[in-house]
C-alpha cells in the first residue's frame, strides 16, 4: 500500500461586484478560494490506462478547434515542466471541454489566454477544461481529466482522482472558475489547470474574459515560486486572498480594460463598485488579515485597489515584472521592498489609514 496526498489550490474567482448590482446579488455570487487537502490510500493496482493516449471526447459538430495533444505530448510536457518551471515557454495550453459545451466558448477562451500570454508571457504546462451544464458530460470529461492526469503521472490512481472533492459535475451544477496549480514533492507532473464553466460567469457575460484573465494571472504569479513545497509556496504568494487574489482581479481588470471594444470607464466602473467592501472592514482590521472564505470577497476588493495603489505608487513594471523576478530569490518581504521602496506592513498601514478613508474622486484618480 503506498500512500498519495494530493494537494491543490482551487482558487475560484469572486464575482461580487462583477455586474451584480445589489448586495443579494453579491451574496449569491461571491465565490472564494479553497485549498483542498485530501490523503487517499491507493492500493496496487492493474495496469490500465497507463500510457494510454489522450482522446478527445466524443463530440457531434465536431468542427471545433479543440487542441489535442498527439501520443507522447503528454510525457513530453512533463519532462519539460521539470526543467522549465518559471521560465517563458513555447508549448501552449491543451484544451479540454465537455461535449455540451458551446464552440464559441472555447474559441473565446482560447482568445483571452491568447491576450494574457501575450501581455504577461506563456507560462506552463497549461490545460483549460471547460465544463458546460450537463453533469452526464461533466462526468464524462471527469473521466478524461483522471485518464490525462495518470498519463502525465503513472504515479496517480484513477480512482483517486476520480474521488477528488472539487470535481468537474461541481462546476456544472456550481458554475465559476478556478485554477488548481499542482506541483508538490509528491508528485512528478508539476503544471496548471484552469477550470471554466458555463455560467458564474457563462461565456456570454463580459465577466468571462476578465475571469479568464484573472486566473491566467494566478498562473503567472505561482510560475514565479519554484519550490515544490506547499509551505514555502504559501510563504511566498501569502496564505490570505489579498495579495495574490488582488493582483489577478487587478491585473485581469487592468488587461481587460485596455482591449480593442471595451468602453472607457470600464476600469473606473469596476473598481468604484469594489469600494463598497470598505463598509464590510472591522474597526482596524486589514485586509491582510483576511482569510478565505465568507468574508474573502473584501481582500478581492481592496485587494485589488491595494496594487492599485503600490502600482500608482511606482509602476507597473515594479509590481508585475521587479516584484515577481525577485520573489523566488529573495523571498516575499525583501522583494517587496526592494520594489516598492518600503516594507508592506507599512504600506499596508498607508493604506488603510490614509488611501481608504479619500473620497471617493479621490481614490478613482489613481486608476490609468
Ligand atoms: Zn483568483
């Protein structure tokens, strides 16, 4: 018997104060990380799917550019992954979807990613699965998942994967986003997968794209910690949601808003409606002090305003390029300051004691 703990983030995307409009609304939508921790025994068992290629799912209308990876991909991407963790790559993303998803879905998503690897570079290895709404088909692309991630690992069980709590028949019924950056000391694929669904947000809502972005930014921010030891990883991207949940709605809104289209304003408008959290802050509390979560969607918020405000501080090229080059080396605090000309606690104190507590024009006026 031999014993496998699988780790993984799934950090799911908070739609409050996307385009929800009310406070119900937000209640509804706010959706939060959550790192799923699960120890599974797996027995000795047959071979089976080992080495198996990867088949794309049955599909009718089967005239949808769905990249699948031809034989031996897979096991060329893991080796590669080995060496080039951090580093910009060639290789793109495979694609995965439900046969009940839409075509123009995966047209729209591959388009967004497209933007993102352009603006912040291609990192990986990277697959997006996309769930639709039927939990049949769901079930079945789970089944493809558990089949793709044996062959990257031999190591895995099936059935273990099978088993894992945040599956793909969750995204169907549940909606959202979510990325699941696996690299750990127990196993050999080290790699990215991000989920989307059809709805929270669905394909046809604007939120879709800046959420694509957003979970492309998480990518970009865990391809920066090489280590594959979760408390090291956690020391470095911070274990509560504002600082790495902050930059990716950020950075996703900021991207977003400067695309071919999109109306001005937009920024301005996203980020008004993320002002709201201030009324949800305890007396002295910081948003650095808040987990995951019920009450996370605040450190989305003013997360997102906290790189706001260091970007309108120094630059962008501080926080998104200086910040993140360092990082590994020289460990969170010591990057940050480095970047940032001073320390983050006292940043963060700046922050709330003086940024937070301007009028409103005030605050917007930071925002490219
Ligand atoms: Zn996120």
């Amino acid at each position: 018997m031999m014993k496998v703990r699988e780790t993984a983030l799934f950090c799911l995307v908070a739609l409050a104060g996307g385009f929800a409009s009310s406070d119900e609304e937000r209640a509804v939508f706010v959706r939060w990380c959550m790192p799923v921790a699960s120890a599974a025994e797996a027995s000795p068992q047959k071979p089976g799917h080992n080495g198996r290629p990867v088949v794309p799912v049955s599909r009718k209308n089967d005239n949808r550019n769905v990249t699948m990876p031809a034989r031996g991909a897979a096991r060329a991407n893991t080796d590669a992954a080995a060496d080039k963790w951090g580093q910009q790559i060639d290789v793109r993303p495979e694609f995965y979807a439900a046969r009940d998803v839409p075509a123009f879905q995966i047209t729209l998503t591959r388009k967004w990613y497209q933007i993102a690897a352009h603006a912040w570079g291609n990192y990986g290895p990277l697959e997006f699965w996309i769930v639709g709404s039927s939990q049949d088909a769901a079930r079945q692309l789970d089944q493809e998942y558990c089949r793709v991630r044996k062959q990257k690992d031999p190591a895995r069980q099936i059935r273990d994967c099978l088993r894992r709590g945040h599956n793909f028949v969750t995204y169907a019924t549940d909606g959202s986003a979510g990325l699941n950056t696996r690299r750990n000391e127990n196993e050999k694929w080290s790699g990215f997968i991000i989920t989307m669904s059809g709805k929270y947000p669905g394909p046809e809502e604007e939120d879709y794209m800046p959420v694509v972005l957003h979970e492309y930014f998480h990518v970009y921010q865990h391809a920066h910690i090489v280590s594959r030891k979760a408390s090291v990883r956690e020391r470095l991207n911070r274990k509560h949601p504002w600082w790495s949940e902050g930059g990716a709605e950020y950075m996703a809104q900021l991207l977003y808003s400067r695309q071919p289209g999109v109306r001005s304003g937009y920024l301005r408008q996203t980020m008004e409606r993320k002002l709201k959290s201030i009324e949800d802050l305890r007396e002295g509390e910081r948003i650095s002090e808040i987990p995951y979560g019920k009450r996370g969607i605040i450190a989305y918020d003013l997360g997102a305003w906290f790189i706001a405000f260091l970007i309108h501080k120094t630059s962008e090229e501080a926080y998104r390029v200086k910040f993140f080059k360092d990082l590994n080396e020289e460990g969170f605090e010591k990057s940050f300051s480095k970047s940032f000309g001073r320390s983050a606690d006292e940043l963060l104190q700046e922050f709330h004691e003086t940024f937070l507590t301007l009028r409103r024009a005030e605050m917007l006026r930071i925002l490219p």
